[in-house]
C-alpha cells in the first residue's frame, strides 16, 4: 500500500476509534494530556487515562500492551453512591517496566526501578524504588533490585 494511502487509513481508523495519533503504537489510547518521559514504550492495546486527574510516567519506561493506567474511579458513580467519578493522580518514576495486563490505579506512585509483573493490579499507594510487584491483591517486595544495581553501577545514586 502506497505511504499516501497507508496515512489516510491510519487517520480513518483513530478517528473510527475515537483516538489521536501518538508515538508509541496506533492502538494506544491517550486520554488527556499525561506527561510521558523520553525512551519510554507503550504497547499496543494500552489505555493511559489523564482525563481529571495527573499522569507523569518518567523515561526510559516498558509498558508492556494491554495495561490500563487509569486517574477514574466509576464504581460508586455506576452504582448511585457518588455523583461523579473519583480521580486521583498517578506517578511512575524513571526506568519501570509494567507487564502485560496490568492495571494502575488512581493514587498509585511506583518508584523508579521497579517491576511490576504481568497482571498485576497496582492500587493507590507508594511502592518505593527498586521494588517487585506481583499479584492481585498486589504484594510489594520492597528493595527486591536495589543490590543488583547498586553492585552493576557501583552507587545507590539513582533518580
């Protein structure tokens, strides 16, 4: 397919899917206006949501496809108990890989370093650097790679 037709079909389908053009893959949905560092990848079939509330995932970050890291909470909207969505920022420092079908939520701040494995659902908090994260309910293994890159770097001077 000539790059002139190829260019027409990509915009017929974001817009089709009500999404923009972004630099990371055509199926990733980037809702607001989240703050993406350098180097970072986002697979296909991701969500990042920064409608309401902030987003800041830093540089050189993994984000493996189908992770939602979503600000809203619609439960108590959906079920009558609130008169909106509950929205609360979220923060991922430099150099965290995020696997495939995790979920972020509101609230939630990962350290840099860290790794969250694959479907892991990632609640409000703090998860401090260097740290493992498994599971749902999520269990945090705190420090899990700090002696491996301190011992690779020769300091514990990380961002």
């Amino acid at each position: 397919m000539p790059a002139r037709e190829q260019e027409e079909f990509l915009a017929r389908l974001l817009q089709a899917l009500h999404n923009k053009a972004n630099p990371y893959h055509p199926l990733v949905w980037i809702n607001g206006d989240p703050e993406i560092g350098p180097r970072t990848y986002i697979g296909g079939f991701s969500e990042v949501n920064a409608r309401g509330a902030r987003v800041r995932i830093g540089a050189d970050c993994d984000i493996a496809s189908f992770v939602a890291i979503n600000v809203a909470d619609s439960h108590l909207r959906a079920i009558g108990l609130a008169e909106g969505n509950a929205c609360a920022d979220i923060e991922i420092g430099d150099k965290v890989f995020i696997g495939s079908h995790c979920v972020v939520l509101g609230g939630a701040r990962i350290g840099h370093h860290s790794v969250i494995g694959a479907g892991t659902v990632v609640r409000a908090g703090e998860i401090p650097p260097y740290s493992l994260v498994l599971g749902n309910p999520m269990v945090v293994k705190a420090g899990y790679y700090r002696a491996a890159l301190v011992a690779q770097d020769g300091d514990d001077d990380s961002p």
